[in-house]
C-alpha cells in the first residue's frame, strides 16, 4: 500500500482534522494529473482565455486548455475545460461614473454557505489549513459529535474515503483501511489504531474541524475543485456554513517541488484554474470570503518564488475576490512554547489569530445595523447602544501601536471603545509615500497597508485581557465573544483636525483606507461628510450590501465659529441621506460669550427633531474653552486618559473627570434599583447588576425588595424615590406588578407578566413607568444562537415541547413562537397546557409517550405534523427530577434541551440530555440573557456582558468546577 507521493494533510482536497497528540487525519480523493504548462505572468491574462498563444505549448483538448477538475468528495475523477471570464483590466476613466443607487439587501442576510479562506500559506506555517479547521469547529460549537455527523453525511452524499496523515504504507484507498479508520478514531484511537496513553487522556479529541482545499496533490499530480460542483454541493445544502471551511491556498503543496513533482511545470495552470474557481465562488455564489494575508518577516519564512506569486495574485485576486481580511506575521511559525506563554498580552500568539477570524466572521454574520434602530430593540449591532449614554472612546496618538501597551490595562478601565487613528501611525505616512508620483517600485521595502491592518489587530489583543465594557457579540455555533472592545477606525483630514493631506489625490487614498477599515470587520467607522460625492456614496453602498460596520458621519469646523443654524446643517449633513448611523459634529468658539460652549449640543437637539429616523448625535467644541462642551454631550464621547503622556486633542478630558462632572451638575443622579421578590435571598441579581454598574463607573445602587405582597413595595421608599431607576421582578410578583405600571410593552402584554420595571420621564418630567419582559430574550437568545439562521430551511416543521405551565412557559411559549417553531406543551395539570395553546398557539400533549395509536402522545402529534423536535423548554422545579423518555433522545437529530433552572448546576434533565449528546442551555445563561436586556434597558447603553456572565456562573457554578 505505497504512496508514491509522501503526502502531507497540506496536499489534500479535504482535510478532516482529529487532533490528538498523535495523529492528523484527512479525507482525500484521487484523480488524474493536471496539463504542464508555462511560467505565469500576470493574474489578468492567466484569467483570459487566450493567455500562453505565443508561449510553450499546452496540452490542449477541444480547443481549450485542458484543466484537471473533481468532484470534492467523488471517487470519480472528471477532466473539464477552464471556462474564464474575461477579467483584462481597464484604464481609469477620468470622469466619475454616475454615483451608484443604495441597495437595501445586505450580501449575507441569513448566511448559510460555506466560508472561504485565500491566501499564501507560509512555507511551514500552514495557516490557512489550521485556521480554516479551527473555524469550522468553532462554527458547530467544538463539539465532536456534530462533526462527526457533518463527516458521516459527506460519506454518505458523496463517498469520500480517509487517508493517513502522511504514512505511506497505512492506506491504499480500499474500503477496509476507510472503515478501520473511521472506527479507530471513533473508539478514541488514532487513525491508525495505535492506543493513547492513559497518562494523556486529558488530550484526546475527536474531529476538530473540516477544511475542504480547492487544489490537492496525489500520485497522479494536481488538481483543482470545480467551482460548478463546489456550487451543486452547496444547493443540495451538503455544504453549508457549518459543514466545513473551503481553502484556496496560492502556496498549497502543489506550488513546490517534491521527489518525482516539477511543480514549476504546473504553475500557470494552478494559478488560472483557483482564481478563476476564487472568482466563481465569490462573485456567481456569494460566498463569505476572507483574504489571509501572511507576511512573516524571518527569512526563511516564505519563500521567494512564493512572495512573487503573491504579488501578481493579490491585487488581481485575493483583494478583488474577498470582503475581509487577516493579517498574520509569524504567529503561524510560533514554537509551542511561545504559542503557550499566556502570561505577556503584549505577545502575539497563534491563538490570537484564531481569535481574530473568528471575531471578523461574527461581525459578518451580525444582522445589518438599521438607522435609527432604539435601544430598546435590543439590537446586536445597535448604534443607539453602542453609541450610548454615557460611553466613551478614546482616542489614540500613538505612531505605533505597540506604544500604547503599556498603558492599555488602565485605559480599559474606563472606556467603552478605542480611537484608532489612521492618520497619526507611521505606516499612514509610509502608505502615502509608497503611493505618491515619485515613488518607484525598487522603493517599496515595507507593506504599509498590511502593517494598518495589523497594527489594528494588535491594539485589539492589547485590549481582550481587560475589555471588561465589551458588550456581547454573537457567534455562529453558540458562543459569544465577549471580550472585542469595538474599535472606531478614523482617518482625520488636515482641514479637520487631523494629519491626512485633502487635496484630490488625498482624498481618493482616504476612502482607499476606510474601504480597508470595512475590511477589517471594524466597529465603527468614521466617514467625513464634506468630500467627494461620488467616492462617498461608493463607500457606503459596499458598506450597505457588504459590510455591518457603524458609520459615523463626521464633520469638524476648525480655526471659524458658525451659527446655530449652520451647525444643525452640518448634523443633518452626517447623516449622509440617512445612510450614516451616528452623527459627529464638532465646532470651533472664540469665546464663551452668551454660553457658546453648549451651542454643538443644542444643535444636536434640534437637528434630531428635525430628520427621521433619529440617530444619535454627538456634539463637542474644539479647544480648553469647549471642555464643559465634553460633559454636556451625553453619549460616545471622545477622551483621553490619566495615565498617557499626552492628550490627542486640546480641551480633552478624562472619564473620570467627565462623569464625575455630570455627577456633580446632575446628569447622572445616583438611582436605586432592586429586585422585586419574595424569599429571594438566593437571587444572584443584585450582585450581577451591581458589579455591572461598577463596571462602567455608573453611580447607582441594587438591593433586594423581599416583600410578600405588591403593595408593601410600591407604598415603601424605593418605588417612590425621585431616583428610582426602575427594579426585576421575579416570583411571586411578576403579575401583580401589572396594575401598577403605567405602560405595558408587547411582550409583557402577549406574555402577561412583567420582569422589569423601567423609569422615564415624558415631555413635562411626570415620571412614567414602563412594565417590560426580558425573560423571553433570556430563552430566545442563546436558542437563536445555536438554531441559527438555517433551520426553517431543513425540511420538517421545526418544533418546540414545553414542559410546565407558570408564568416562565409563557415566555418560553413567546420565545418559541419568535423563533418560528411549532408548540407542543405537556403539563401534568393538563388544563394549564390548554391554557397556553390557546393563548399562543400549538397544541396540547397529554403524554410524552411515542404511541401512535393515542394521537394526543408525543410521538403521535410528531408524526401527524411531520415535524422536526429541535427544542425541549422545561420549566419544571429542579427538585421535580424530571428526566425525558428515552425514545427522545434516540434520534440522529438530537433537540436542544433547555432547562430554565440555575440551581442545581447540573439537573437530572441536563445529565440526561448531555449524556447522549445533546445541545444544552442552563438556567445560568437565561439569567444573564435577561439581565443584560434590563441593563440596557435602564442605562440606555451596551451592557458589560462578560462582567455579568463571571458573576452568575461564580454563583451557580460548583465548588469543585
């Protein structure tokens, strides 16, 4: 069973990786050798069909070149014809095309296709490979079980087969040495047999994740995967999203020479046939597609042949084919040792590029950002939150990043986001010589543009270890990173109180740059609302249909005073045709007559009564005489820090000098809140909201209101306090509060209980009292999370059985039905179940017993409306020890279980449903869920979601966990 090619995992078509200690296994699938061809020259004639007439003849057949195709997971092997698109480049056209129209559809609205990852791997690092399995396994939520069913369905669609990872007499191809294989790692063994030592135990993992390569090397030579068939596989839904990531690597085996291989022979043919599968998938399939971009600066690195070949492809290629991009130096040739210090921040690591990707594919699976969307949306991606009362960014000077580390730990203390300013870096300066007139190739020793992204990444993994104000940000598979401190990515014009050249061509490398901070995946980006029409409205069209980064119109009047009705211009002007999410204005006094310094705030006022949707707008005067102006404006404010050496700005000032002034002038009163309950000294709410106010330096108060009935609370001082922010109510109270709020929102009316009280005040100043439920988003979020976009699309009506019947049902019913599942409820009172299928829809089962001939049992109602169980909501008491019936959890497709208790840690139904491998969701999250949707609520601002998630679990987890 000899492999005449001593094959690495690099050189396969599909890489299923079971990382142990021990052992890399992969799927692979032979084919038939690729034509040889000529050296390339340039990635637009490789595209073109008539390339190499007038060079070394190639194989040819039919007339075209003969390309070496396959089926992704086919035994078969099929030779096909390259059919390119014509991609010569043209010549700038001097007069600006008409400016294209917005278009409302986001790219990646309900995304369920596989990602892409392009790029040069380094020449050991093998980085695209790692990342894309690392990705793949983050996707499904790191568990084992799911992959090995995503591995069993390829098997089974298309026949696939295993190989070893690089032993040349383990496997053959046959389907003995497949099925061992399989069975070896399924028994927790390595693909070959060999038993782990029990001293390692703790390193034994199963599938880690699926990355599928577009180009492969077997004995026969190399071939690529068709973009037709990569395009058929994901239309029969057997790729997907969650089912592997797809590899087109420019410096995958292939490209070097091997013992019997002349991979120079080939070159040109492997070039042509991946850009044009890499334009295929992105522009005819839409596919989500990351550029990874690897520069390692040791020299034997990458090598040079390699570092031409990713001249000529990148600009032609990997840019114009991609929407996101990662940057990685050497993190990918890191010895173990270094990839484990975690001691030092300050290191870059392996793991902190794992991160990053995974952090880019969040914000581009988030929903779009809607103009105008409220806080009380509760919106993942909301500029109202984001952009919210009391939050701050700061804004760094600094010419390199790295100069900052030393300061990063405090200065997360006390802000909500970081400033990256583009025009102060020393790379910004290098960018703009690399691209002056005067410059000529030979000059170009650095890649300026690599090192703005970089640079950025950086500052990010300075900030993860303290970014304790990050708010939430949802990851496909479950997961949510709660440690990305956003970043707004600024390029400040001279005229405008930055560095950055505004003459013509200035201007054009400016929105060249804040193109490449929407490829960063970017929180927010800040867009001057003063140049150039037409490359603005291209900005934010591809920022539209692309991308999910804010956008924050900006406009600085500097050295000239306006009037209030110019400065209402000027915010009405960021809104950009209410293309713009936030608004930025800042003015310019001479002096502080007649209370100037409040002019940008005022205006601010009136300009957001004037446009609808409102968005919000931040008002600030340049200078020491527009301090006052920085503790006037109540939201996203810019600041420095006690601990830099310097201010970026004249007139800056601290957080801590900023709230402690609005503090003092009575913009921020010190308000009480409490959880409403009785024989809640169990309650972990007050220290989880306490500590988040603690957090981000709010000056209120939590207590506990332990009171047997209503009216004691709403008679005693709390409730009737001027400085009553609002309060959570739980059990007994959540019905009874109802007559005592002077609003109801929809779901506390459809849901017909109340968990959080919210204090406003109306035009006049009359206090009102909103009665709101969070409970549902409790349930709803973290299902939705790991649902996914998907699951309507499967095929069976997806379904949900709640167990129960108090007020906790009613939400999950609420939360089942946003969801777009069916209800099933069961109940051993069944005339509570009745109640709630009459007031929510679905129906009633009398037992959860699989008896088709009793149509009100589980099984039966199942089965009549052909659906799917994805979802057990129980309700239940902990102490009721409810466990479902086996039948349940027999399936291949397991449901989620989740059961709403958060004591006990671990419940019978929760042993149950891990045991055979199911999904599940403990109480904990829900209780953090809520409370970060009353938090917000409340402040009127993005919640601390990391903060309040320790402090649950350090409550309800075991001791011995």
């Amino acid at each position: 069973m000899k492999n005449p090619l001593a094959l690495t995992p690099l050189a396969l078509s599909l890489s299923l990786v079971a990382m142990t200690a021990f052992s890399t296994t992969s799927f692979v699938i032979p084919s038939a050798p690729l034509a040889a061809t000529a050296t390339a020259t340039t990635v637009a004639s490789l595209l073109n069909p008539s390339f190499n007439e007038n060079d070394k003849p190639i194989r040819k057949k039919g007339g075209k070149h003969e390309i070496r195709h396959r089926f992704p997971f086919s035994h078969s092997s099929l030779a096909l014809s390259a059919t390119t698109k014509d991609s010569t480049s043209k010549t700038k056209d001097e007069t600006p095309p008409k400016a294209p129209q917005p278009k409302p559809n986001y790219k990646f609205q309900n995304y369920d296709k596989p990602i892409i990852l392009m790029g040069l791997s380094s020449t050991n690092g093998n980085e695209l490979e790692r990342l894309a399995v690392y990705l793949s396994g983050a996707l499904v939520g790191n568990q084992p079980k799911k992959l090995e069913k995503l591995v069993e369905n390829l098997e089974r669609s298309q026949g696939a087969g295993l190989l070893g990872g690089g032993d040349d007499d383990f496997f053959d191809g046959d389907d003995e040495d497949i099925e061992e294989m399989i069975q070896n790692i399924k028994n927790g063994k390595t693909a070959k047999g060999e038993e782990i030592p029990k001293s390692d135990e703790d390193q034994r993992k199963v599938i880690a994740g699926i990355s599928l390569s577009a180009l492969g090397l077997d004995a026969e030579g190399p071939f690529v995967l068709d973009a037709s068939l990569i395009r058929d596989l994901i239309r029969q839904k057997t790729l997907s999203l969650k089912s592997g990531v797809i590899v087109l690597d420019f410096n995958h085996a292939a490209f070097r020479d091997q013992e019997g291989y002349n991979a120079e022979e080939f070159e040109v043919d492997l070039i042509r046939a991946l850009s044009s599968v890499a334009m295929q998938l992105y522009k005819d399939e839409g596919l989500l597609s990351v550029f990874v971009n690897v520069q390692p600066d040791e020299e034997d690195g990458m090598s040079e042949e390699a570092k031409e070949r990713k001249k000529m492809v990148e600009n032609d290629v990997l840019i114009p084919f991609t929407d996101y991009e990662l940057c990685i130096k050497n993190e990918g040739l890191l010895t173990a040792a270094k990839e484990g210090n975690e001691t030092d921040s300050s290191l870059p690591s392996w793991k902190d590029m794992e991160w990053e990707l995974q952090r880019i594919v969040a914000r581009a699976l988030l929903p779009p950002p809607v103009v105008g969307e409220s806080a009380a949306s509760g919106g993942a991606n909301s500029a109202d939150l984001l952009m919210g009362l009391n939050t701050f960014f700061l804004s760094l000077s600094f010419p390199k990043v790295e100069d900052a580390a030393q300061y990063v730990e405090e200065m997360c203390k006390d802000v909500d986001s970081m400033e990256y300013r583009v025009d102060l870096l020393a790379s910004a300066k290098e960018y703009l010589e690399q691209n002056s007139e005067t410059c000529n190739e030979d000059d170009k020793k650095s890649d300026p543009r690599f090192d703005i992204l970089y640079q950025q990444q950086r500052l990010r993994m300075l900030c993860r270890p303290f970014a304790q104000r990050a708010p939430a940000l949802p990851f496909a598979g479950s997961d949510i990173i709660d440690d990305a401190l956003p970043i707004v990515y600024t390029v400040r014009t001279a005229h405008q109180a930055g560095t950055w050249p505004d003459d013509e061509a200035g201007i054009r490398q400016m929105f060249d740059l804040l193109e490449l901070g929407l490829r960063s995946a970017v929180e927010v980006l800040d867009v001057e609302s003063a140049w150039n029409k037409h490359l603005t409205d291209r900005l934010l069209v591809k920022a539209q249909q692309r991308y999910t980064s804010l956008i924050l119109g900006s406009h600085h009047v500097v050295g000239s005073e306006v009037s209030m009705e110019e400065a209402i211009n000027l915010y009405r002007q960021c809104r950009m045709s209410n293309r713009a999410h936030g608004g930025k204005v800042v003015l310019s006094i001479n002096d502080n007559e007649n209370n100037k310094d409040q002019m940008a705030y005022e205006a601010a006022v009136a300009a957001a009564k004037m446009d609808d949707p409102e968005i919000p707008n931040i008002g600030l005067i340049l200078g020491e005489q527009g301090s006052y102006s920085r503790i006037l404006n109540p939201r996203f404010t810019p600041v420095t820090h006690e601990s830099l050496p310097a201010k970026a700005a004249p007139g800056q000032l601290t957080a801590a000098e900023i709230m402690a002034g609005r503090v003092l002038t009575g913009q921020i009163p010190s308000q009480k809140y409490a959880i409403l309950g009785h024989n809640i000294a169990y309650s972990v709410s007050p220290q989880m909201h306490g500590s988040a106010f603690e957090a981000v330096r709010l000056p209120h108060v939590y207590t506990r209101a332990d009171v047997a009935t209503v009216e004691e609370f709403v008679e005693g001082p709390i409730w009737n306090d001027d400085n009553f922010g609002g309060c959570s109510v739980t059990i007994p109270h959540k019905q009874n509060i109802i007559p005592h709020v002077d609003i109801l929102t929809d779901a506390a009316k459809e849901i017909g209980s109340v968990n959080t009280v919210i204090v406003k005040k109306d035009k006049f100043g009359t206090r009102v009292l909103i009665g709101d439920n969070t409970d549902w988003k409790g349930i709803f979020n973290p299902l939705k999370r790991k649902l996914g976009d998907d699951f309507k699309k499967k095929g069976p009506q997806g379904m949900a059985l709640i167990l129960g019947g108090g007020g906790t049902a009613r939400a999950a019913a609420y939360a089942a039905s946003k969801l777009g599942l069916e209800r099933i409820y069961f109940n051993r009172t069944p005339e509570k179940a009745m109640d709630l299928a009459k007031e929510f829809g679905g129906v009633v089962a009398r037992s959860l017993d699989n008896d088709a001939e009793s149509s009100d049992s589980l099984g039966a109602i199942l089965a009549e409306q052909k659906g799917s169980l994805e979802v057990v909501i129980s309700t239940l008491p902990a102490a009721a020890e409810f466990t479902l019936p086996e039948w349940v959890l027999a399936s291949s497709a397991l449901p989620i279980v989740f059961d709403v208790n958060y004591k006990p840690y671990w419940t019978a139904l929760l042993l149950q449903a891990t045991e055979k491998g199911c999904d599940v969701v403990r109480g904990s999250e829900m209780l953090w869920e809520q409370g970060v949707g009353q938090f917000e609520l409340w402040t009127g601002r993005t919640a601390p979601y990391g903060v309040m998630k320790k402090v649950v679990l350090q409550n309800c987890l075991p001791t011995s966990d």
